[in-house]
C-alpha cells in the first residue's frame, strides 16, 4: 500500500523557499511514529530541507541529476524507480515535493494529510486533488494550544476503486 504523506494548509501550500512555514510539534510526532521502519520517498530538494536521512527508515531520493550522492540514501532518477526500490515494504510513504506529489497520485492507494487550518502565503503546492476519487476515512481534529500554533486534523484518504 503506497501512502502520500504530507502537511497542507488550507490553501494547500506545502512550503516556502524549500521550508516548512508553521511547527507544529505534535504533526512531527506523529510523523516520525508512523513512518518508522518504513521507505521513505522523496525529492532531492525535499531532502535537502532535512537535516540528512531520516534515521530508522529507508531514504529513498527522486533527482534528475545522475551524479547525485546522498550518503545512506538510496539515489534513483524517477518515481517508478523508487516504487521498484521499495518493493519489499508493504507501505511505503512519500514525502513530497509538489512535483512529487503530483506524480505519486496515480500510485498512492492511501493519503495521510495533516491540514493546517491557516491560509498561508507559499511556493509550493499540494495538488488539488479529486474528492469523488478519494474518500475520507478517518479524521482527528485538534485546536491549536500552547506548542502547537495553528487548529489542524489528521486526516486519511483511501483511493475509491
């Protein structure tokens, strides 16, 4: 089951200038739980945003660049690719970038989105993606408190069909 997952904000802005916009501490929590053990899928700017691989998983990176090295990370030149690298994780996610994202949609069977109630000025986008095709499963509203700035929800989709 291949998983798209990622933080969107109401006006699906992912990010700005290759950076997250908000923190919200209980979304990374949750994050780092659910994709442990697990491939990780992204792009090479996606990665080059973190601070190296993410540790207890297997960094997988999408470039177009041939000569492109990341040490402990996997290198491959297109999403089919990575699909292929992951083969023997029954869920593996993918972490962006909007180009990324956009790819994986005709992939992905499920989506794990964190919806950041905010509007926010950004250059990267999540794909507007059709709500007849995927279907809310499962929801967890929270307000915004102390650590966390914004009121978001956890919310997953499943591929209908």
């Amino acid at each position: 089951m291949i998983t798209i997952i990622a933080a969107v904000a109401d006006n699906y802005v992912l990010g700005k200038n290759n950076q997250l916009i908000w923190h919200l501490p209980e979304d990374l929590r949750r994050f780092k739980r659910i994709t442990a053990g697990h491939c990780v899928i992204m792009g090479r700017k996606t990665f080059e945003s973190l601070n190296g691989p993410l540790p207890k998983r297997k960094n997988i990176i999408i470039t177009r660049n041939k000569d492109y090295r990341a040490e402990n990370c996997f290198v491959v030149h297109s999403l089919e690719e990575a699909l292929q690298l992951s083969q023997e994780d029954d869920n593996p996610f993918i972490l962006g970038g909007a180009q990324i994202y956009e790819q994986a949609l005709q992939f992905a069977e499920r989506m794990d989105l964190t919806w950041v109630h905010h509007n926010f000025d950004g250059d990267a986008f999540f794909p507007n993606f059709d709500k007849s095709i995927w279907v809310e499963i499962e929801r967890e509203d929270h307000k915004k408190d102390e650590k966390n700035k914004y009121d978001y929800s956890f919310v997953k989709y499943k591929k209908n069909g």
